[in-house]
C-alpha cells in the first residue's frame, strides 16, 4: 500500500508540475482481467531494438508534434525556404491531425513520408496543378516515457526518436541505483484495453550484448526498476493498473 500511494503521488505530482488538466486524473482505470504478461521472446508487443539511424526515414511514420514542410513549385505557401526562420513548418497535433492550407484537417499521423506526400498531393491536386510536390520531415516531435523505481532521477523522460530503448531511457533517468535490480526491470504499455507488462534483464544486455533484453519503447510506456531480485505483482506491478491512465493522460 505504501509503494502505491508514493507511486499516485509521483504521478499526480508530475500532473501538476507540467499543466495537466484536472479531468486526465479521473480518466478510467485499466482492469486487472486486462493484464496480459508477455513472456521473453514474444515479440508481439515489445519490439528488439534494431532500428538504425540510416534507414529511418524510409521506416519512420509520422508522430503527434512532428513537423513537416510541403514543397511545391510555383506555389508561395510551399516554397522550399532558405533557413528555418524562413520555413512555414506545419505541426502534427495529438490527435494525429495536421492543418494543410486549401485543404483543412488531415489525419497524418501513422503514414510514411511518402503515403503522406501521395495523399496530399491527392487533396491539393483537386484545386491546382503541382509540380515537383513533395514533403519533408522538418522536426521530430519528443516522446516521453516515464521512468519509476530504483533510479537517481525518476520521473517523465523525454526521448529523441533514434533512440527508444529501456537502456537509453534509463540512462535518461541517471541509471539504475544501488538498490535497483536491472536484472527484473518491468515495461508497461497500454494498448487500448489492455495493459502489456514484459520482464526485461538489463544486465543480459549491457553485460552479455544480449540485444533481445533490449527492447523499443514507445511514446507513454512506463520502465520500472524494481528494489528486489524477485518482483512480486501485488506491490510492484498491480500498483500500476489503477492509475496508468493517469500517466496516458499526462504524456498527451
């Protein structure tokens, strides 16, 4: 109970802390039938770290906060611009929606660069003719993640994109302390109804280069350290389930 009530509290001290409105802290809680345990090697969920640098934006689908350029010749409102105090770069929202001139809302969020350029271009097309049309990434919006337990910063971490992994987020976090147990390092993720948790040994990795303890993390995850060599679910997991979708809340 203790370790639960330190838990809400961190949380809705992070809440407070960056502006979350009220409403986000009486979102539904996830039920403990909705639990599922994703066993080491079940990639169905938690993802080995693989992605590299140099093949991103051929993989990469386009994020909440993300910002792109649209070029397109003869075209003032899509001239390719000269420095970036110059460029007219158009934010993707949280809802995954971005506002493109003549055209209005569109849901871009989950496309390629390319499926993005091929829609638009579909859209604008039935007012004008383009030519030489195209869109650019221009920025990466930040993901966050939220890194608890036994660490020397906890709290909500902000991640670069090239670099979602349990390692990196908690090297954001100062690493793991001297109580931690990076052998029994907890992810937790939600996915629609559900919440996923995965057991992920840290040391395998960083010791042995055992890149499958290495797995991506994603936008709103929670990496939990806990101070135990054996994780027990009532006070290092089930503490979670209650108030998750409070966190959810906060990192949108």
């Amino acid at each position: 109970m203790k370790k639960k009530s330190l838990l809400a509290a961190c949380i809705l001290g992070a809440a407070l802390t960056i502006g979350c409105h009220a409403s986000a802290v009486y979102a539904a809680p996830v039920s403990q039938d909705n639990v599922v345990v994703v066993k080491d090697g079940d990639d169905s969920v938690f993802k080995v770290n693989k992605m590299r640098k140099d093949n991103m934006l051929d993989e990469y689908r386009l994020f909440k906060y993300d910002k792109i350029q649209l070029i397109a010749i003869g075209f003032e409102e899509f001239a390719a611009a000269t420095s970036t105090s110059t460029r007219n770069d158009i934010m993707i929202g949280v809802d995954g929606i971005a506002q493109i001139p003549y055209v209005g809302n569109v849901k871009l969020a989950g496309l390629t660069l390319e499926e993005a350029r091929t829609l638009l271009e579909d859209k604008l097309g039935r007012y004008f003719k383009l030519s030489g049309f195209n869109v650019f990434l221009t920025e990466y919006g930040k993901r966050k993640v939220y890194v608890m337990g036994n660490v020397r910063s906890q709290g909500i971490k902000e991640m670069p994109v090239d670099n979602m992994n349990v390692y990196a987020a908690i090297s954001a976090a100062g690493g793991v302390d001297k109580r931690g147990r990076s052998k029994h390092v907890q992810v937790l993720r939600q996915i629609d109804d559900k919440l996923y948790f995965r057991e992920v040994n840290l040391d395998g990795f960083v010791k042995n280069h055992d890149m499958s303890q290495n797995i991506v993390i994603e936008d709103g995850d929670i990496v939990y350290v806990p101070d135990s060599g054996k994780v027990i679910w009532s006070e290092d997991i089930a503490p979670y389930i209650n108030i998750y979708s409070v966190y959810r809340s906060i990192v949108k």
